[in-house]
C-alpha cells in the first residue's frame, strides 16, 4: 500500500541521470572539435601549408581546394583564399551553433549535426580517403552516443529538453 522510500534506488536514478548528461555533453563537445579542426585545416591551408586534421570537414577541403583552382586560373591571388575562409567560418559556426545547442540537450540539434557530419563524409568516399572515413564513423559513433543519452534525458525530463 504505502512505498517505502530507497535511498539507494534514488542514488542510482541520480548516478544514472549524471552519466547520460555526461555522455549527452561530449557528443555535443564533437560539434566544437570538427568547428575547431575545420578552422585550423582552413588557416594551415591559407598560409600554404599542407597538413589536415581527419576530424575536420571534408566541404572545407573541397572549398579550399575549389579556391586554388580559381586562384590558378585567375590573377586574382588573395580572393579565392578570403572567399574560402569566410565560407568555411561560416560552415564552422554552424556545427558550434549545433554544438551549443546540442549541448542545452537539443535533440534535433543532434539529429541535423549528425546528417550534416555523416553527408561530410561522403565526400571522403569521392576521394577514397579510407583513414577520414574511419575518423567520420569514428566521430559519429560518439555523436550518436550523445543523441541516445539525450533522448533517454528528454524522456525522463521532458519538460527540460526538446
């Protein structure tokens, strides 16, 4: 008739909730990194240099890449460069635009990072580019991870996410 109250069942729901939180929190932390990555791929680019980092984007390789070419046909020799930069800070303030929300719990936040990042790697596919796909599922395993633990949140507190 009456409930007896369990410290102990309490404590795990608590343990529980805290461990999804934190799983929920570093696959939106993903969002800033491939933002981050992608960003430092673009300078190394704009000062000739000729190293990517895998976790970044692969549209930002393909517009940098797209800048030389405009550059190589062209006399036009900074343009193409600050063209692409702009571009691809925009697409980086994007995927942080996503990791911020992703990271308030969001779960559509989750859901169009994931089908941003996994169309990303699409590219990679073109390109036979074995090691940046293994990174993109990599990435993506983590992201999904993060949609899972905040979707088990939203439905133990709805009222705290959407």
């Amino acid at each position: 008739m009456f409930e007896q109250y369990n410290p102990s069942e309490q404590n795990s729901a608590q343990e529980d909730n805290l461990q999804l939180q934190s799983q929920a929190k570093s696959g939106a932390n993903w969002f800033y990194w491939i933002a981050g990555a992608s960003i430092v791929n673009t300078i190394i680019f704009l000062f000739g240099g000729n190293l990517n980092f895998i976790v970044g984007l692969g549209i930002v390789q393909v517009i940098n890449g797209v800048a030389i070419l405009i550059e190589g046909q062209t006399d036009a020799t900074t343009a193409p460069k600050v063209g692409a930069l702009l571009v691809n800070l925009a697409i980086s303030a994007v995927f942080v635009t996503i990791g911020y929300f992703a990271g308030k719990v969001m779960i559509w936040a989750f859901i169009v990072g994931i089908v941003f990042y996994a169309l990303d790697g699409i590219i990679f596919f073109l390109f036979d580019d074995l090691l940046s796909i293994g990174f993109h599922v990599f990435a993506l395993f983590f992201l999904v991870r993060g949609f899972l633990a905040a979707n088990k949140l939203r439905k133990i507190e709805p009222s705290t996410t959407a």
